[in-house]
C-alpha cells in the first residue's frame, strides 16, 4: 500500500506545513536576541554543507548565493549535546554474552563508581560534542 505524500510535491506540502508549524511555535529573535548557548551553531535547510549547520551568516549567505537559492529569512537554533555514557548500558552490554544473572554480581556501589569515573572522563573530552537542531528559536537572518 503506498503512503499519502509519495510524489515530490506531496512531499514538499507535507514539509512546508511541518516548518510552518514549528515557525509558529517559535520564539522569533535576532541572533542578539537569541540565548548564546542556543546560536554557537544555526541549522538551516538551505545549507548544503555540514548537514545544515554552521556558526555565522556570512557563510549561509554566501552558500546561498553561489548556488543561486534565496537565502532563508531566518535559520533554527541548536541545542549542544555534549559525549557521555551510561555504565548500566556498558554493564549490560558486557553480560550478555556471559552466564544469565551475571550482571548482579556488580553491587550499586561499583556501579556508582563505574558510572561517577565515566562522568569525569566524558567532562575531560570536552572537545567533543554534537548539536542538534531544536526549533526553540527562529533566527532573523542578517543579511
């Protein structure tokens, strides 16, 4: 049985509809304006590069311009997802492939101590982290 929207233009109602939506429901704000910790990455679909992500207009503009589409109005705000790790997932992860029940001869006080040096590690790899589009703000482009 094939889908409701499976022809392009279907498609990109679909998808204008959801953007309109999200646009509604967003705070709308110049980058000034815009929390510091939600701009330190913008995502747009218009940017062909870096997933849709990047750190100033000047490169969306200009991305924009040398490929001959309207640079957007304005762009979404990001939230920071910084590494981490969970040691009941590690912990299960490693028991499986052991005996049944082999997990519970780990006591919660290990677990604790597994789980506070993983959280120490991770806040040492602070180079390391992700954004995530998050549709919170809609920022006025500068052009």
């Amino acid at each position: 049985m094939r889908g409701l929207c499976d022809n392009p233009e279907c498609r990109e109602k679909s998808e204008q509809e959801a953007e309109n939506k999200r646009y509604v429901k967003a705070v709308k704000c110049s980058h000034v304006e815009c929390p510091d910790d939600k701009k330190e990455m913008m995502y747009s679909e218009s940017y062909g590069y870096n997933d849709g992500y990047f750190t100033d207009f000047d490169d969306l503009i200009e991305y924009c311009e040398s490929e001959d589409i309207p640079v957007p109005d304005y762009c979404w705000s990001t939230t920071q997802i910084d590494m981490s790790m969970d040691a009941d997932s590690l912990i299960d992860s490693a028991y499986k492939e052991l005996y049944e029940d082999a997990e519970d001869n780990i006591s919660d006080e290990d677990r604790k101590e597994l789980q506070n040096f993983l959280d120490k590690w991770c806040e040492k790899q602070s180079s390391i982290s992700a954004y995530s589009v998050d549709y919170k703000y809609a920022i006025k482009v500068e052009k």
